[in-house]
C-alpha cells in the first residue's frame, strides 16, 4: 500500500489563514516522513479565489528540508503553462536539493483563464506537454542543444533524472503515458489495463495489473467522528463546489459525482470523505488491501491545523501501528524510455 500526505493550500475566508496552513504543511510533512509515509503529493492551479497552491516546485523544495526520504511528486504540474527551459533548471536544482526523491507528474491543464494568464492557448496544451517533456529529456543530458533555433545547455545536471509521469484519465492520455512517459499516474486508477497493454506492445517492461488505485479522498481520524464531521463539511463541500465550477469554465457543465448538487451528506455518505474512530479506521485501511493508496489530506480546504493534529496523533498512536505492515518499500521504477 502506498500511503501519501496530500496538499493543495486552499485557504478560504472561512477557513485557517494561509501562513498558518503553509507553516503546518512543512510541520506535516516532517510527521509523514518520520512515520514511513512513501510520498507528498502537491497539487497545482492558478487565480484561485481561495490560493489553491500555485507554485508546487518552491513548495516541494521548503518539504525537502525539512525531509529525509519520503517522495516528493508533483500531483500534477502543469506544464503547458511553463516555460520548458526554465523548468528544467528549477527541477534539476529541486532534485539535487531533495537527494534524488522527485517525482514529475505533467498534466495537461484545462482551466481556460490559467491559459490565458500565462498566454497560452488551451488548445496548444497536448502540444505544450509534448514539448516539455522532449526538452526535459535534453536538458537533463546536460548538453548542448536547439530548442526553437536556440542552443540551450542546462546545469547542474540532476542525478539521478527525475522520473517524467504523465497524468491524466483518457484512454488517449494512458497510451500516450506509454509512448514518451516513466510511467503513468491516472487519478483514481482509471485505463490502467490500456496502459499495460500499450507498454508490452511496444516492448517495455510489463508495469503490472493495477496502479495503486486510490482509497477515500479524505480520512480524518477522530474520537467523536459526528462533532468533527460538522466542522470539515463545510471545508469539503468548499472544494467540492470550486471543482464544480471549473468544469463549468473549462467544459460549459459541471462535471464529476456531485455536479448536479454539493450535499454535506451525499459528499459523506459517497464513502470518499470519511471521519472515522480510530478503530473503524483500521479496519477500513485494512480492508482497502495491498495495491491501494491511503491518502491523508489533513489541510483539506483550508481546515485548521490544530483539528489537523488532533487527526495525525490520534492516526500515529492508534491507527498505524495496525497498518503500518502494508505501506510499500519506498522506490521508484520507471519505465525506460
């Protein structure tokens, strides 16, 4: 089982302030590495009213020093939006400053306006991606080259190359994963089989039968689960709502579980928002089996980090010595590409 501490540093109004959120998140990540977590996943997106993370790459360096071993992935970095010379630079530095523990999960991108901000074209994307990984595979050789006409060479050189992912759940996305990727990294385990196929049709390693198919979105552990669940519903139903309407920018409707209506009880009783004791924590983990994620998310939307503590102590005293026997050895095969 791979168990990950998740960020994405919203902080509404209603919410904690950033500077507190961003201080805990470093405390946080100092936690998941002392207990034997496998890796931090950083979201990324721009011009969000409540300061969705915008900058994962400067975020993943601060987590690096304050860590020793745990991975640390961007879940996913937008690259269309980036310019790809400079964001070899700025990776190659954040591997060498974390002892080798990036992982690179590109995505594509969909919100209209964070094209527009950064004077892109959301059309461009696919090839905006294509491109940065073709130029991060160049850069990382540490010579000479021509990107659009110009010699490029990018120093310092990481050691080792950081692991290229590509994110995404189209089919498309999954063969494509195989064609120019280290591997593939589908939100909620989805084409997974379409991956593996395109992978021994051309040749690769077989990457096996699954991903690591994610458990809920959110577990917070408590001893009085009801009182702490009317606290976090608002802060789910928060980012619930924005997702909501950023498939309604980018594809004219609501898209996802909850489009049609974002229902504190119907987000609960899905099962991918759970506030358990720690006794039915177990056993939920437990159940989840060996080839899933378990992911913590204890900021969620803004949440105060002293309810965020009262969840990791009572999870480090009475949860993972229960469950810490299935977390996975902590490494990274990529495919060779």
């Amino acid at each position: 089982m791979e168990f990950v501490v998740s960020f994405d540093m919203r902080a509404p109004a209603f919410g904690a302030p950033a500077d507190r959120l961003y201080a805990a998140a470093l405390d946080i990540s100092a936690w998941a590495d002392r207990l034997g977590f496998q890796a931090i996943g950083l979201g990324e997106h721009h011009a969000s009213d409540d300061g969705y993370l915008p900058s994962p790459i400067p975020m993943a360096a601060a987590i690096a020093a304050r860590t020793k071993q745990i991975i640390l992935r961007s879940n996913v970095l937008l690259a269309p939006l980036y310019e790809p010379v400079k964001l070899a630079e700025d990776l190659a530095v954040l591997q060498l400053i974390s002892g080798g523990r990036l992982q690179v999960v590109i995505g594509a991108g969909y919100r209209p306006y964070e094209f527009e901000m950064f004077g892109k074209r959301r059309e461009d994307r696919k090839a905006l991606y294509l491109e940065t990984f073709n130029v991060l595979r160049q850069a990382w050789t540490g010579q000479e080259f021509d990107h659009q006409g110009r010699a490029v060479t990018v120093t310092p050189v990481p050691k080792p190359t950081p692991p290229l992912l590509l994110g995404g759940a189209h089919p498309a996305v999954a063969r494509r994963a195989a064609a120019i990727a280290d591997g593939y990294y589908p939100p909620a385990g989805e084409n997974w089989d379409v991956y593996r196929e395109a992978c021994l049709a051309r040749g690769l390693a077989d990457p096996g039968d699954s991903a690591f198919p994610l458990g809920p979105i959110f577990t917070h552990i408590s001893n009085d689960p009801e009182a702490d669940w009317q606290t976090i519903a608002p802060h789910v139903a928060h980012c619930v709502q924005s997702y909501g309407d950023w498939t309604i920018e980018a594809y004219g409707k609501a898209a996802g579980p909850f489009a049609a209506n974002v229902d504190p009880d119907d987000l609960r009783k899905s099962g991918a928002y759970q506030v358990l004791t720690p006794a039915d924590a177990v056993d939920m983990i437990l159940a989840l089996g060996n080839e899933r994620t378990f992911i913590l998310t204890p900021l969620l939307g803004g949440l105060d980090p002293d309810l965020a503590w009262q969840s990791l102590h009572l999870f480090e005293a009475e949860v993972w010595p229960h469950v810490k026997h299935l977390a996975a050895p902590r490494f990274f095969s990529a495919q060779p590409h």
